[in-house]
C-alpha cells in the first residue's frame, strides 16, 4: 500500500463525512477510480463514521424540545445587531520598514494553506466526536442498554446455578453367612454373602485340598435344573466372587451352598463328578442398617 500525505488523509475523511465542495469530491472520485488503496482508505473512514450513525436514532423531537432548544441559544428574542467597535487609524510606515523589491504574496498558496488549515480541523473534530460517541456508547452500553439498536446492544449472559444436594447417606446392606462343613464335622469353609451387591466371600478355615486336587464351589436349589457352579476355591485363605448376580435373591437365600472335590482346574464340563463333601445354608448374620431420617428444614 503506497504513503499518502496527510492531505490525501484529511480528503479521504472529509469524504467520508460529507463535508467537501462539489470540486473536492471530484477529485476524491477520481482518485478512487484510479487507486483502490486510496478507496480502501475512504471505506475504512467511512466504518469509523458508522458508529456515530448507529449512536443517532430516527426520532423527532416535540416542538417544545426545539422550543427550549431556541431559548437556551438565545434565538427566541429578536436578535440585537452586532456593532463592532471603530478601529483606529494604522500608524504612519516607516520608511526603513519599506521594502520596494518585495515580492507579492501569493494568494494561492494563501488559498491552499486555509483549506489545509479548515480540512484539519475537520478531521480533529471528527476524531474527538467518534472517541466521544465510543465513550457514551459504553456508558449506555453499561447503564441503559435498551436505549441502543439492537446492533449495538450487549448480549445477555445466562449464568445457571449448580446446587449440589447431598447424595443420601450409605446404608449397609445385609450379610448373609453359611458354615461349609461336614455333618457333624467342624467347619472347613465359611462363606459370606452381600445382599446389595450379591458378591461372596470363601474363607478357608479347616479344609486341606489333596495333591493334584481343587475344591469347587456349588449352588444347588429347587429352582434350578442342576448344580451350578460357583467356581475353584483358591488356595489362599480368602476367595472372593461376583457371579452370584445372575441369580435372584430368594435362590440365593434359600439354596444350598456344597464344596466337591474336582480335579486340578475344576470340573471339566461343568457338573460335579463327586459328591459334596461340605455344605451348609445361608442365614443372615447382619440386618440391613436403616436409612438415617432426613434433616429438618
């Protein structure tokens, strides 16, 4: 983009503002057929200026606003004739004063200079009254939005809310425990059932798998075709298992819980090949704790 002079500036802005003569705006035409870098400029001034038309509404003022308007400017009273005072003879030249080879001024540069002079404080005033509409529109931007366009109006901001409730406090589900043992025999396992989350518990307490040999656990119930498998018992001294969640509460509770004695591994087809050598029943050993009352309000 080439450098304009602070001439070719003020042009472009007083074109932008409406204020040249009829000879000006030709030339400034004409300038911007010729270089669209000088019109880019023009445009550019012009946005500026958009902020100041979008400050000024289309409404009428009541007669009565134009009436005070008149009286504080002193217009509604005959207006009294401005009289200047006499002025005083120029003094007498002195002769060492005048100089007969002087050149005459040159009324056009004298021309140039006060339309450079006036093209400037056009474009002063211009800029103060866009940094004043800028500073009003963030006044009322802030304090009275509903007095602007809808162009110029802030949009709303929506802030939600979170409340966070409390979630209930935990109640305890209740356990339910069997002692795994031959009949009259002493425990060899004892199982532990949660009734919320159905998983179990195996602990090992008397029994001693032979070499070669895995313990597996079994559900047996009225409701099913056949044992069903619980899995191997390892051979630390707890085994934990969820696959009691396939099953509804009342099988559970009321099943028959049986330990056998399978090959290495377990079962290899998912029945048992011996008979139980331990078993025994749930029964519940810790009632489900109740839920704490809500607190007043």
């Amino acid at each position: 983009m080439m450098a304009y002079s602070e001439d070719h500036i003020a042009l472009a802005a007083e074109y932008a503002l409406g204020t040249l003569d009829a000879d000006e705006r030709a030339q400034v035409e004409a300038m911007m057929s010729a270089d669209k870098d000088f019109t880019a400029m023009v445009g550019a001034w012009e946005q500026k200026l958009g902020a100041l038309n979008q400050m000024v509404g289309s409404v009428e003022p009541r007669p009565e606003v134009w009436e005070k308007i008149r009286t504080a400017v002193g217009l509604s009273a005959p207006q009294v004739p401005l009289v200047l005072p006499e002025a005083s003879p120029p003094p007498p030249p002195v002769a060492s004063q005048i100089n007969e080879t002087a050149a005459p001024v040159d009324a056009s540069n004298v021309i140039q200079l006060s339309a450079k002079v006036r093209r400037w404080r056009n474009v002063a005033a211009l800029t103060t009254a866009i940094a004043a509409a800028l500073v009003a529109m963030i006044a009322v931007q802030a304090f009275e939005p509903d007095l602007l366009p809808d162009g110029l109006r802030p949009k709303s901001r929506t802030q939600v809310a979170e409340t966070r409730i409390p979630p209930p406090a935990p109640t305890g589900s209740a356990q339910y425990v069997a002692v795994l043992q031959k009949e009259g025999g002493s425990p060899a396992f004892i199982l532990t059932v949660d009734a919320a989350t159905k998983n179990f518990t195996v602990r090992k307490v008397g029994a001693v798998a032979e070499p070669g040999k895995s313990f597996e656990l079994w559900l047996i119930s009225d409701k099913l075709q056949r044992p069903r498998s619980l899995g191997v018992i390892g051979g630390s001294d707890f085994t934990a298992r969820p696959v009691l969640a396939s099953y509804d509460s009342d099988t559970i509770n009321a099943a028959t819980f049986a330990v056998t004695v399978e090959q290495a591994g377990g079962s290899p087809d998912g029945k048992p090949t011996s008979a139980p050598v331990y078993a025994g029943k749930l029964i519940e050993s810790v009632p489900p704790a109740a839920a704490a009352p809500s607190p007043a309000r």
